[in-house]
C-alpha cells in the first residue's frame, strides 16, 4: 500500500443494520471510489436510540471488519451516523461586532456569531450536531451567503441548528470506543443521504428526502441549497412487520418475508391468497389482509410525515418533490402511494457517480452510508500510515463538529 493513499469511511448505524461503507480518495481529484461494503445486523438500539452498547459496538466491528477485509485498509476513524426522535432543528439568529480593527469579516468572527446564536437558544442538555447558516447580514446588507473578507462592523445570522440529546450523543461516543472507531463527523443519517442522493439543482429548488428506516423515519427538507428542517418519527419499517405478524397470528420472521415478499403500498389484484415458504413449509396467507394491515400502518406514518412537513411550512410546496431512501423504500409501489399521498413528485433515491466494487451500493438502503463516506472524504486529510491505519485531525465542540459539511453541495 502507497503512503500516499487516502481513503473515507462512512458508518451508518441503524436500529436493525449497520453499514459501513470504505472509499478510496483519488489523489489528483480526491473523488472516492468504493473499495469495501460491509452489512452486520444490529441489536441494543430502539427507535434508532443505543439502549445496550455491547450490541452496536460488536455490529459496528463486524461489519468494519467485512469492509476492511475487502478494501485492505484498517480503519481506526469515520463518519458516523445518530438517529431517533430525541434529534432537533431549531430555527435562530445572532448578532456580533466585527472584532477586527480594519473591520473585515475572518472565519473568527464567524465562529463566534454561531456561538452567540446557539446559547440560551438550544436547550442545555443537547449537543449541537451542526449550525447551518442560512443568510448572513453586515451593516444592513441582507441575504449574504459567505460575510468572510468583506467590510463592516454588525454581522447577523439566521441560521438552522440540528441537535441532539445528550445521552444519546455520549452512548454513540461509549459504543464507538468501544468498537475502536474515532468519530470524525456525526450527523442524522437522512442528512447524510441526502448527500448521496440529491443534485444541486433539486437543493435549490426545495426538496424534500425521507429515510424509511426500520424502526424510525426521518425527513430533511433542503432549499435554497440550505438544510431548512430535520425531524424524525419513531416509526418504521419494523412497524408494519409487527403488525403482520400480530394480524397473521404468525412469528415476526415469517411475517418479515410476507412483507418483502408480498407486502404493497398499493392493494394488488390477483390471487386470493399469498404464500412464503419457511423452513420446509409452505404457508399461506389472505391478501386482502395483507393490504388491510400494510395499508393501516402506512396511513398511520404519512399521516405523521404530513404533520412534519406542515411544522417546517413545506407541505405541498416541495418543487422537487420528494426523494425516498431507506430500506422501507423498497416496498412495493411506494413512489406510487407516496406521491398520491402527498401530491409532489417522488423517485427512490439512489447513490451516484460511486464507481468500485458496489454491487448494492445504488440500493436505498445504503444511501445514508454513501452520504457519510463522502462526507468523511470532504474532510479527508491525512494520508494512510503504518498499517493502514489514517490519521485524522478531529475538530470537537463539546464532543461534534458544530460546522456543517460544505452546505451539502454536491
């Protein structure tokens, strides 16, 4: 191995799977390209949310190790991803004097208006995930994008904090030690699938991405190329297999293969009766009550993604539509009941333009992976040493990044 090779990482730990996703960083371009995928079932989480460390830390350490053994890296730090409905987006604003004596903007004055707009403004037991400026006001010009290097005196913001609490934070922190694994960015998963699967055009024009996870479904909403709003619902894909199997009076393992198998956001026509097969039996189901269920459960969910979009004052008002990811994105003729629902454009979201071995790597599912390993490559920079092993300068404000990544363009 060159001692000039750098590489990303990515780990995407969700309540039922984590992946990890390991890229190579081109040395002229610094373009990732796939070179290990790894996939571990997950236990000790509920509704996205650590409730034992052993469980987590041992999937995240089986499936680094899967991806390290097929990219030939040994990886000691990435991008991680936190969940559940305890994450926050708190809109606020600021106002600081320019400290400079030629008044000229520095990257220091910024940092400090960012700090005057989280205290008091985000609750004291949560940790900032990340402060994404909107616009930016000095000396009364409004709507300023970037205020570094130009002349005045009042700097002002508004801005969106996304945050989360506390324990939650330190429990993702007590299990990535003890897999092994240094922190260098964590952020809501959705956010970072977002990265993965949205164009520049779609950020501007607004957008809306919803992360069908298995226990949780998250949703931020992009406009203007900003993030304008993150929340996550504690209901997902594991929803509709509890209630197959509470209403098929069966075990959730087979009521799982009835939902991957049978299971549609649509009724279906057809035959009267569905089967799957398990162990050596062959067993049969009602359609009809396969629908009911399904259809019961989805209403419950878009009914609570509706009440998310009227919060952030986006719903039906999403030019670009919306972008679906996550393993429940894989139901049967979702877009189809996604977009009646809401009445916006709607396609599955798929990771683009990653070459390598990623034979799953344009499934929804692995979107937010995708994201956080590009993420991680926008703040490579130390090169592999010794073993494999990269070394990484981490920027902590009370143990995150407070900086967002490059505003997710793309």
């Amino acid at each position: 191995m060159q001692d000039s090779a750098r590489y990303a990482v990515g780990i995407d730990v969700g309540t039922t799977t984590v992946r990890c996703v390991v890229g190579h960083l081109d040395a002229t371009t610094g373009a990732p390209t796939i070179v290990g995928v790894g996939e571990v079932a997950n236990s000790g989480m509920r509704k996205g949310s650590i409730v034992n460390l052993s469980g987590p830390a041992q999937a995240i350490d089986e499936a680094l190790g899967e991806a390290e053994r097929m990219s030939g890296y040994e990886v000691d730090s990435a991008t991680i991803s936190i969940n559940g409905a305890h994450i926050l987006s708190t809109t606020t604003d600021g106002m600081v004097a320019v400290a400079s004596a030629d008044h000229i903007v520095t990257d220091d004055d910024v940092a400090r208006l960012e700090e005057v707009a989280t205290v008091g403004k985000v609750p004291a037991n949560r940790e900032i995930l990340a402060v994404v400026p909107h616009s930016y006001s000095l000396d009364g010009q409004d709507n300023i994008k970037s205020p570094v290097g130009m002349t005045g005196t009042r700097l002002e913001i508004n801005a969106n904090v996304i945050s989360a609490l506390g324990p939650h934070v330190s429990a993702l922190h007590s299990t990535l030690e003890l897999a092994k694994v240094e922190p260098r960015v964590v952020t809501p998963s959705v956010v970072a699938a977002a990265k993965a699967v949205l164009t520049e055009q779609q950020l501007e024009n607004g957008v809306a991405v919803i992360d069908f996870g298995g226990a949780t479904t998250g949703i931020a909403i992009f406009e203007e190329g900003d993030l304008q709003y993150t929340g996550i619902i504690p209901v997902g894909g594991n929803n509709i297999t509890n209630d197959l199997a509470i209403g098929l009076k069966t075990d959730p393992e087979i009521a799982e293969k009835v939902k991957i198998t049978h299971g549609s956001a649509v009724p279906q026509t057809g035959s009267d009766i569905v089967s799957v097969k398990h162990d050596k039996d062959e067993l049969e189901f009602s359609r009809a009550d396969v629908d009911e269920i399904v259809g019961a459960r989805l209403e419950e969910l878009f009914e609570l993604i509706i009440k998310e979009l009227k919060k952030a004052g986006r719903h039906a008002k999403l030019p670009s539509g919306v972008v679906l990811v996550g393993g429940g994105a894989k139901l049967q003729h979702i877009v189809e009941y996604t977009k009646e629902t809401l009445g916006l454009a709607v396609r599955i979201g798929r990771a683009s333009g990653l070459g390598g071995v990623a034979e799953h790597m344009d499934e929804p599912q692995f979107a937010a992976a995708a994201g956080l390993m590009m993420i991680d490559a926008e703040g490579a920079s130390g090169g592999v040493r010794g073993g494999g092993r990269a070394k990484v300068v981490t920027d902590h404000a009370g143990g995150m990044l407070k900086r967002f990544f490059g505003r997710l363009k793309v």
